[in-house]
C-alpha cells in the first residue's frame, strides 16, 4: 500500500528532521566553539539525505498510487500536502539548486563582510548574481505551479498567499500608517510632557531576569516538560515540538527587550507544542507557513504582552523577581514606545509595517525586472523619506545591504512579517467578540481561555488549510486590515 | 575508484554518527523531559539508517575492489579497518539481531524494575533468555571470525583481545590482590590510629565545584574550544572529537567524587580531542576499543589524580576556589581510601579488579554452557567470599543482578575495565623512565610531557594497531600485571 509507504517515509524524514533541528539548536547555546566545521559539515550531508530521499522520483509515484487508494478523509488530506511538498521541493532541477547555494552562499558571506563597512559597490556584482537566479527560480517555479512569478515564491513561505489579495491590503495599510506615524509620535509627545518618561534603574542581574522570563512564558502557556528557555547570540525558536527550545539575549542594564522576546518566541513556541501529535511525522502535521507563524508570536508579544491589561497582572510578578515597583503608566510609556528609525529589527509595531510594505513593493520590481539591483539605493531611500522621512542614500548598509534576506534568495517573505501582525489583530478583534472578559482574564493572569481559542482554531489546525483559508476559518473573514489599523489607533491614536 | 566510494560512505556515516552523539549527550543533559519518546523514535531511525548503509551488500564489494586499487598505505590501513568493521557488523544474521534487540531490551526493562526489589526469581528467566542469545551469538561470531565463542565477543570491544592472554594475567593479579588486599587495610588502618581521618566539611556550593574541575580539567589538557563540561544523572564522556562533552554530578556535602569523576571523564575526552582529525570518518580514525579507551581515563583519574605529587600543586587550587586548606597527608587519606565492599562501582583501584575478575570468570562459563544462570547467585558468592570475604548470597541485586551489562548482553566487557587499569600501570611506568621527572612537573602542574607522550604513543595511534600491538608499540612489552601491582604497592604497600 503506497500510503503507508509515505507513512514510513514521513517517519524517516522526521528522523532527519528532528536531529537537524536539535543540532541547529545546540548549535547557537551549548556547542564548543571550534565544533562549528564539523557540525556543518554533519549537518549538510543530513540535509543532502533528507532531501534526496524527499524528492527522489519513486516517491512521486507513491503519491500517485496514494491518491487512487481507499483512504480516509485525513489521509488524503495527508497525501495532498505530501504533494504540496513534492511538487515545491522538486520544482526546480538539481543542477540549478546547486548553482544557486553556491551563489546565495558567497553573496551572504559577502555581506557580512561588507555590511559593516558599507560597501555598496562590492556588494552589488554579488547580489545581481542572486537576483538573476532568484528571478530564474520564480519563473521555473512559477511554470510548474501555474502561479505568476512572485507568488510562485510567496508560495514557498506562505502557501495561498498572492499579490492581488495581498496588495490591496498593504496599500490601504500604508495609506494610513504614512499619517498615522505622525500622528502616534504627536501624541507621544504630548503624553512625555505631561509625565517624562522614567528610565529604567539599569540593574538588572541575568538570573533574575530569566526567572522573571520563566514565570512569564509558563504563565502564558510555554509547556516546560516540552521545552526549554536558553542563551544565545540571535533569538529564535527551534527545537522539535516534543523539545522546543526558545532562545533569549539579556542586557543587565534594561530587562524589557529580553522579556518581550521571550514572550515573542514563546508565541512560536506555543504554535509547536500544541501541533496535532497523531500527524508529527507528516507534512500536514507541521505549522501552517511563515505569516500564520509570525501571527502566532506577535500575539503573545504585542497583544498579549504589550497590553494594559496583561501588565495589571504581570507588575507584581516584575516587582518579585526584579525588587523593582512600576507603575502601569510608566511600564506602558515603555513598552509602547513609538520612533521612526532606519532599522527594521528595531522597529515597534506602528512603523514596523512601512518597513515591510517597502521592500514587498522593491522585491516585486526586482523579480519582475521592472527594477535593477544598482537602481535599489535610490528606490530605498525615495521609499524610506515617503514613509517615514527618513534617508539613507548615504548608508547603504541601513538601506538595502540592511537585511540578510535578500543575500539568501529569500524572496516573497518579507510580506509574511507585516501579514502576521496583521493576522493577529484580527485573530484578536475575534477574540474579544466571543470571549468578553478576555482582558480581564489577563490582569488576573489567566491565559486559558485565549489559549483554547487558538488551539481549536490555529494550532490543531497544523498545515490542514492554506493560509487564507486558515485566516479565514478562525476569524470568520478574510485577510481585513482594518482590525490592525484600529489595533494601533487605539493603542497609540491617544 | 572503490577507495573514492568508502571515503563518501565514511563521510555519511560520520554526519549519522556526530547526530546520534550529539543527540545522545543533549537527552542527558539538555532535552526537554517530555522530549524523549520523540528522541527515541529519532535516534533509533537514524542508527537504523546508519546501520542499513554501513553494511549493504555493495559496501562489501567495495572493500574487496578498494583490497586491489592501488592505494598509499594509510589507505591501505583505512581499507583494513572498514573491512574489520563490515565484517563484525554483518556477522549476525538481521533476523537475529531483531530478536536480540527484543530480547535484550525487555530483560534491561525488568533488570530496572526487579532489582530495587532484589527478585532474582523474578529476573532469572529474561535473563536465561539473554544468555542463550549471547552464546548463539558467540557462536556465529565465532564462525565468522575464526575465534573461540567469548574471544569473538571480547573482539567486538577489544580487538585482538584473547582469553590465552588475558587469563594468566588476571591470574596472577587475583593471586596478587587476594593477599594485597587484607594488608593495604591494615596499613590503613595504622595510619588512620596515628593520623585520623580529617572528615570534609560538608559545605561545596555547586558553582564552586564546576569552576574547580574546570581549572583541573584544563590544567591536565582538556581543550575547551572544543568540548564542555555539564551536569547529568550518570557522568559520561558524550559528544565528537571537535565537541567532546563530558559530564559530571555534584554534591554538596563532598567534593571529591566530582572531581575525580570530571578527571576519570577528562582522560576518555583527552583521547577523543587528539584523535587524528584527517581519519575523523574513517573507522581507522576512531579510539581504539574499551580497554584502551578505560586506560586513558583511569591514567587521568588514578596516576595523575591520585598521585601525591599531583596534590603540591593541586591543594592550593582547591583553597582558592573552595576556600578550604587541606594538607597533602589529609586529602590522600581521601583520595586513597581503601575499602572492601560488594558494589564494583563503588569501589577503589586496589579492590575493583577482583570485582572484574570474579565477572569474567563467570562470564566465560555463562558462554561455554559451564554454568547456568540459575546458579549464578551461588557462584557468585563462592567467589565474593574467597576473594574479598563477603556475601551476597541474601542479597542478589548486589550480587549477579548488581550490573546492567549482562542484561543488555554485554558479555566480554568487563575485562576491559581492569585491562584499562593495568594498561594505565604500565605506560605510568614507561613514562617514569623516559620522563624521569614527571612528577615534579605534576606538582608544578604541568602536563605537556606526560600529554605528549601519550598523544605520541596512543592517541594519534586512533586504531592503527589491535589492543595488544598498540600496548606493546606504546610500552615496549606485551601486558604485564608487573606494573600495576607494583603501583598498588608503592601507593598502598605502605
């Protein structure tokens, strides 16, 4: 039976998987440092195994006997995201994937050199070479789905997700932020005038701080038999679902970006913990793409953990584990701080979006060719004094040498940033609809209840539906930028 | 070119290997306890996919084919040592092995479960099981390899090891150690009527003893660039040559089991660090079988750890990170503190090896069919009374129910313990003659010499020669019970 030969192959590759996860992990927190050679060289022959016995041709028949069987509902909907896989992972000739690593690999290498000197001119001949691949790779991927080229690549990230839904909402989205920004920076003003802001007391030893990130990612929900809180230079959430280890950073002299961080990963980390098990060895088994996966930790970081009512709860704890009293207003003055800057990693979650929105509308141009990659210094820095008024026509490296992205072929995943918040305002404004009381659950630090609406409606749902549909199914409307436009006008509309 | 195909297969089964080692150490150590069922199924997928590679039919074919090419004699070596390996590893028959595996894993379960409660009755017909498969297992080893039934499970741990050397030799140090033993008590004793016994104050915080086995462990060599220190349940030394991860368990009352366990795990992590990294996915790159393996560990813990010597330069180390001021006379009443007892585990480097002996003993008759399981309670006894005056015949989870290597079928194991010992001995005592101040360097605590010899004459040796080539090539002199029990009197003798 050709079902059960995608089971055993799913239980192979989640094999793989699973130790290229925990190694990838292990990697960033406990490894010695002069293991890095042999650890990447282990890690890629994994990767090589794990793909050749992906997408090697027997397997494709296997779907196909698979799609004439006698199976139940699930297991076809099983054998269909099997094929989603197939398809994606042997849309493009091998000759060509290699060609490809080898150029995304210089021109990232590159870029970490060169980024911190600025140097535009070095740079460009590298990412010129990954652009043309990238634009080869939409339109060989863009024939095989029947997709435009652009979407083929939203497609890898977000399944579903294309530019004539996608569009529309970013552009309504931009028309209102490129007023708002202004507008929330006014009120800001007006607000520090009344009551300066009062500096954090700088004093925060690391141990405290990770008992206090502790006790918060348990309150809202983090499985600790199921996970782990760590160390290391960049955050993230990795791990398998039956190990999920979330990474944070501490600076002894403030304690709010490590505490929102951990927060943000643990929005991940929920995602995985409470992914159906009975489907962990399946394609279908895994979190539905990078937007409803972002959506999942924004939620536990902006509308969870940046709300008023979470902090009625979360100020003692705070004063516990830090001997530290705050106020609500003075914690909020912080924790909702709003600045136009030139960095998108460093931006808060009204300006976030223009960032996006920016390079969304670049790559487009640059994967259709309406834009080369020597024209991108000006096109920035004219899109950057647009929407935020801010230039960086001298500061290619806050421009587009900014993000690794790019270097990485990584086209069509920027949108899934600025989609994700999106996602979770309306998946909020639902909340708020069917669970009244829901904040004043939170000032009482109950989460169970939030908790149990985006696990019926998100996280048991895995890869079962695309992400409109999915979007759609837990909000009961599609993709509707008003919820996060009203979000941030009640939020920082004073 | 063959040789071309066994490099690669090398190179994947060096990717498998660093996972499950990597894997293995994190569960110990860094996993999630909810993660293990899921690791588990991982781990055993992936060793079944290195298995299924390391001993296809084709591999076989390449070895004979790479036997004719024209290869540099390094090659040549490697070429010998896949072939060593192929042939051990497919010198049982799969239907075998599974029904093996079944066997043994669930005699490992009920050994757990039974001998809390001391049930002999209870264990003895899963562990009849184990043995009937261990003496069918000898027996096609034996076929295939032209070996007596328990040489050819002793090779499996020890290449070259053989019964017709190791016995008289282990004869010898049982007649030795039968007399020793009774008067290195009284000379303890003696000396514990004149000097008592200066108990240890009960007071090591956990970070205090984690940075004095740091400063110890790298003083004696250990690299830590390229390996670690943890906490797990069980010490062990864990990880790859480039990220050997050791481990050990604190308590606070005592200090030195810690200690002397980080320096036990520190000389199994000096032989993995300087293997030769350019034969690193070869077989011929690996240690070299468990005796020699033990004698590297046993070196670091009992010729340098326990050497008085070692104590000049060591005490002040331990007054500056614990704050405690030992002189050299009361910290070696510790360190060579002799006892008689029924647990092999427990027990010092003058008793340990009738424990060892009393086991291959039996073990040997287990195999030949000589003796039963169901009579091994008396045998045991009989043996523990005639060599260490003690019973067990009320106590059967201290005696044959004591360890889990019979019940997991690791017969022809136990040698290598004492054979490490013994081997330690004996370049301890070549090392005295060509490096005769080697113990006012310890006390100056320096460690190049001694590390240089042994890098020399073992570690980047890997598996170039059998056990018994290697002793003699490192040493000199074929095994000679000479050197240890000339050891056991200098430094017990009194």
């Amino acid at each position: 039976m050709s079902f059960r030969k995608l089971d055993e192959l799913g239980h192979r590759l989640a094999a793989l998987e699973h130790a290229l996860a925990i190694l990838g992990a292990d990697e960033a927190t406990h490894m010695a440092p002069g293991g890095g050679e042999a650890r990447a060289e282990a890690m890629s022959a994994l990767a090589g195994m794990a793909h050749r016995q992906a997408s090697a041709p027997e397997i494709g028949d296997w779907i196909s006997a698979a799609e004439t069987e006698d199976l139940n509902p699930e297991q076809q909907t099983a054998v269909a995201e099997f094929r989603r896989h197939y398809v994606n992972l042997t849309a493009l000739p091998t000759e060509f994937v290699e060609r490809q690593t080898r150029t995304r690999m210089r021109c990232e290498q590159l870029w970490r050199d060169l980024r911190a000197k600025g140097d535009w001119a070095g740079f460009l001949p590298a990412l010129e070479g990954v652009i043309e691949l990238a634009r080869e790779e939409a339109s060989l991927r863009a024939g095989v789905l029947g997709l435009s080229p652009y979407d083929a690549l939203m497609e890898q990230f977000d399944p579903g997700n294309r530019v004539a839904d996608i569009a529309p909402v970013f552009a309504e989205l931009k028309a209102f932020l490129v007023d708002f920004v202004p507008k929330a920076l006014e009120v800001q003003e007006r607000r520090r005038e009344k009551h300066p802001l009062r500096p954090l007391s700088g004093n925060y030893p690391i141990e405290r701080q990770r008992e206090l990130g502790l006790a918060m990612m348990t309150a809202v929900g983090f499985d600790l038999t199921r996970g782990s809180l760590s160390v290391s230079h960049h955050p993230f959430c990795g791990g398998v679902p039956t190990d999920v280890r979330i990474t944070t950073r501490y600076r002894t002299t403030e304690f709010l970006s490590s505490l929102m961080g951990i927060l943000h990963e643990t929005g991940h980390a929920l995602y995985e913990q409470n992914l159906p098990r009975q489907w962990a060895h399946w394609p279908l088994g895994k979190a539905r793409g990078m937007a409803m996966h972002e959506s999942q930790s924004l939620f536990v970081e902006k509308q969870i953990g940046r709300n008023p009512a979470f902090w009625e709860w979360a100020l003692p704890v705070v004063e516990k584990h830090l001997g530290e009293a705050w106020s609500k207003d003075e914690i909020l003055a912080h924790v909702h701080h709003v600045e136009r800057g030139l960095i998108r990693v460093d931006a808060d979650e009204v300006t976030y979006p223009l960032h996006v929105i920016l390079r969304f509308e670049l790559e487009q141009d640059l994967i259709s060719g309406a834009l080369e990659a020597r024209d991108l210094p000006e096109a920035w820095d004219q899109k950057m004094r647009d929407y935020l008024g801010l230039s960086t026509i001298d500061a290619p490296q806050d421009g587009p040498m900014q993000d690794v992205h790019w270097p990485s072929a990584a086209f069509g995943y920027f949108p899934s940033y600025t989609l994700g918040a999106m996602i979770a305002a309306q998946q909020w404004a639902a909340i708020e609809k069917e669970i009244p009381d829901v904040e004043a659950q939170f000032a009482k630090g109950q989460f169970d209840a939030v908790n149990a609406w985006r696990n019926d409606r998100v996280w048991s749902q895995a890869s079962l539906w695309s992400t409109p549909e999915l979007i759609e199914r837990a909000t009961g409307e599609p993709l509707n930028a008003a919820h996060f436009t009203a979000h941030l006008e009640a939020r920082y509309g004073g």
